[in-house]
C-alpha cells in the first residue's frame, strides 16, 4: 500500500521539453489562496517511455510519487517525481509495459548456468 495518484473527470494538460537525448515531460499543479492562484509545475516520468506531443490533455488512472536525486558540481538535488503506470488520451488507454516477461527467465539455476558462456 502507498500513495497513488489519479486524476478527476477534468484531466490533465502535459508540457514536453526537448532539450536532451529524450524528452522530459511536466504538469501543472495549482491551488487558489483566497484571491491568488499558486502555481507549481510537478516533473512526470512514464513508465514504459511514451512520445506525448506537447499540451495533450490525459487522464491519470495510476501514478506514484517517486524521489529523483543527482550530483551536479559536487551537491546533491532531490526532487519528487510522479511515475505515471496507466493513462489514457484521446487515442485510447496506455499501460506501461514491463521490459522482460517473468515467461522467458529460467526457473532453475540450472537452467541459467547452461546459458553463462564462461565457467
């Protein structure tokens, strides 16, 4: 059990970055304070990759924060990112994918010795 997050009937806008290797995708959250709107925009990763256009809207039906860190010139950075597993756009449904099928692992030692190629 832990902290998942989803998405009301409204949905989601996405901006998408492009300014390394691979895109980087945010949203943006906002909550009005008496008369001010406070915005933040929250860093997403999904799991299994995607290619979002910039602005699309999406509903999220399962998402979990995670906790990002890196060293930049000798400091550590944290941050909070939401890993994205199902969401769905006007195209249809998205289920991320795992890389590797538990089907094709060998069930026995055995079985993975037989395809190490030193021994």
């Amino acid at each position: 059990m832990g902290i998942r997050i989803a998405t009301d009937d409204r949905g989601i806008k996405v901006w998408r970055f492009d300014s390394g290797q691979y895109p980087s995708y945010v949203v943006q959250v906002s909550k009005k304070e008496g008369d001010t709107w406070i915005k933040k925009y929250q860093k997403i990763h999904f799991k299994g990759g995607a290619d979002i256009p910039n602005g699309t809207v999406i509903h999220i039906h399962d998402a979990f924060p995670a906790l990002e860190s890196w060293v930049k010139d000798g400091q550590q950075y944290k941050r909070i990112v939401w890993i994205i597993m199902e969401w769905s756009d006007g195209a249809g449904p998205y289920q991320a994918q795992s890389q590797q099928s538990f089907d094709d692992l060998p069930d026995s030692f055995q079985a993975s010795e037989d395809e190490i190629p030193f021994k």
